[in-house]
C-alpha cells in the first residue's frame, strides 16, 4: 500500500493546454478578493474609461500562498538575468467597482 501524502511518492502530473488556451489573457490589472475558503483573483484589462475582467481564477488560501512563493521566486530569477523590474503607478480602480 502506498502512501499518497509521502513526500517521496510524486506522481508525474502531465498538463495540456486546450488549443483555445494557447493563446492566453493579457490583463494590465490585477484584483484580490477573499472569503475563509478561497481567493477570488480577477484579471482585469483596463482600456479607460472602462475595465473588463476577462479571467476570474479561484483558489484555496494555501494555493494562494504557493503561487505567492512562485512569483517570488520567478521575479528573482527574472531581475537575476534582465535587470530590476520598474514598478510603474497602476491605472486606479475606483472603491466602489465592481468586478463581476
């Protein structure tokens, strides 16, 4: 018997990216919402004077953190080998937005 949550026992995972997918979303904002059980992440592309959420990803808080850690990660290796990123001022969404 085997145990699934060994660390040593990986299994493989081989991921497909639907045809339609391969394209991809660019999004030029970026909005974190939360409740106990997930975070809600819309990407948002901001042509002003209005925005449009055209992916909405929900994951668990744990996930959330992971994906954290990736970016982090990947920011980096990225800045390692181009140069430090240059954060530039975002276009603001209002408070009152509403993004569904």
């Amino acid at each position: 018997m085997t145990d699934d949550n060994n660390p040593e026992h990986v299994q493989e995972l081989q991921i497909k990216v639907p045809e339609e997918e391969h394209r991809g979303s660019y999004a030029n904002q970026f909005v974190v919402a939360h409740t106990p059980e997930e975070f809600i992440l819309d990407f948002i592309l901001a042509t002003p004077p209005v925005g449009i959420v055209n992916s909405r990803v929900l994951v668990s808080p744990s996930h959330a953190k992971r994906i954290v850690a990736a970016l982090q990660e990947n920011i980096l290796r990225y800045e390692s080998y181009f140069g430090e990123i240059e954060v530039k001022s975002a276009i603001p969404i209002p408070e009152n937005s509403q993004t569904h």
